[in-house]
C-alpha cells in the first residue's frame, strides 16, 4: 500500500482545480435527502488535506477527518490553523479505527474505498465504519465504477504542473489486473529546476473498481443497507454505462 509520503507533498498542487465546495454542497443534498435525523456531525474518513472537511467546518458542522498519511494530516492541520476552524485531523486506517464516538454521517471521498481491494479489507472498513454510526446513519462514499472503467479503461497520460521555478512532471501508466477487478496506476514523477532534475517520486497506487451489486452484498454482510448509488456530482442519481464515478449511500441497520 502507498503511504503518501512523497505524493502527499504535491497533492494540492495536483488536484488545485478540485471544486471542493461543489462537492461538499452535493454530498449534504444526498446527505439530508436520506437522513432521518439532522446532519450535524461528519467524520470524513481518509480526509487527506481536508479539502471537504474544513469546508463542511466552516459552514458550521462538526466535523472530524481520519487519514493514515502523517504528512497529510499536517497539511490538514496547517490549513485549520490559517482558516481559524477548530477540526480534530486523526490519524488512522479506516478498516480499523475506534473514535469511541458517533456521527450523523460518515463519508469516503476521491476513491477512499476503492483502494480497498481485497474483500477482506472492504468488509473491515465497513465494520469499522458501522461502529460509528446509530442505526440510520449514512455512509456515502464514491468509488471507480465498473461499467465505465471497463468501457472506457485509464490509459497512459503526461501532465505538467508548476510550482515557483519548479516543473513537476507526471506520468501515468495503468496495469488491469482483471482477475481482481484492480487497476495498479503507475505515478512517475519528476521534479525539474531548469534541464534538471531534482527529484524523482515512484508510487504505485491500486485502484478497484465495483458494482452495485456487489456493493449491496458487501452493505448486507456488515450491517448496512444499500439505498442509493448514481453517479457522482449528477444530482439525477442514476447511473450511466460510461459513467466512471459512482456514489453510494448505505443506510445502517
């Protein structure tokens, strides 16, 4: 598994034109569309820089982030700090952390469960997630889908990103492992000053790809109940053959 700690570092660079905020309101709308009590406090498990987090904490929610990156967290942290909002970033695996307490809503956002790829390791997050939910409390979380991903599979791809006089320059080249239903993306990332190169981050990241149907059988076998999956940020909640991103709301039993 990828610990981050590299990639952690040019994680918002990468990801800068991320609408969080857009995200944010859609995933309240599901949220609240299917609560049966108020949405007041969230637990965004592998919360990474808290980008969601700290935009659900400043439109008041109480909110907690859990990721497994050290150096994440920090970037969390520093953020929370700047933006004057008081948000416990913990640190933790989400197929077995114990908070000792209860949320609303429990959330996995930006493929968080997809990189859960053995079903041991799925059935354990839900576990661990179902312990912080009273019966009626949500699980949202949005994961590769299989249709789109198999009808039109990642392929290899360059971009460019600049920080100051730096280039960061990355590569990206998938593997299928079909038998798993994982594909292993191959980041190779080179940070250049002028014609050199200063830097070079190798990482691995695997990535499953599920279908509802699954993901009811998973949901029935850890204390959950599926009700809703549609694509992400399309508020029709129907999910489309192409359709690359799925979100999933499980209701716990």
């Amino acid at each position: 598994m990828t610990n981050f700690k590299d990639y952690a570092d040019l994680y918002d660079l990468f990801y800068a034109e991320k609408d969080y905020r857009a995200e944010c309101t859609y995933i309240m709308k599901i949220a609240e569309k299917y609560s049966i009590n108020p949405v007041r406090k969230l637990l965004d498990v592998g919360c990474g820089t808290g980008g969601h987090a700290l935009v659900w904490a400043q439109e008041g929610m109480e909110v907690a982030g859990l990721d497994r990156s050290p150096q994440m967290l920090l970037n969390a942290q520093r953020k929370a700090q700047e933006l004057k909002l008081n948000v416990p970033f913990l640190e933790g695996n989400v197929r077995e952390f114990d908070l000792e307490k209860k949320f609303d809503v429990v959330t996995a956002l930006f493929a968080v469960m997809s990189y859960q790829t053995a079903t041991e390791d799925i059935l354990a997050s839900l576990s661990s997630v179902r312990g912080h939910l009273e019966r009626g409390g949500l699980f949202l979380f949005d994961v590769w889908s299989g249709p789109g991903v198999l009808s039109d599979p990642p392929h290899d791809r360059v971009s460019s990103f600049w920080r100051g006089n730096f280039e960061i320059l990355r590569t990206v080249r998938p593997t299928h492992d079909v038998s798993r239903h994982v594909f292993e993306i191959h980041y190779d990332i080179l940070c250049i000053e002028g014609d050199k190169i200063l830097k070079r981050i190798r990482e691995v990241h695997s990535m499953r790809y599920f279908f509802p149907q699954e993901v009811a059988d998973y949901a029935s076998r850890s204390c959950f109940k599926l009700i809703s999956s549609g694509s992400f940020m399309k508020h029709d909640e129907i999910l489309r053959v192409n359709d690359w991103n799925v979100l999933f709301v499980l209701s716990a039993v």
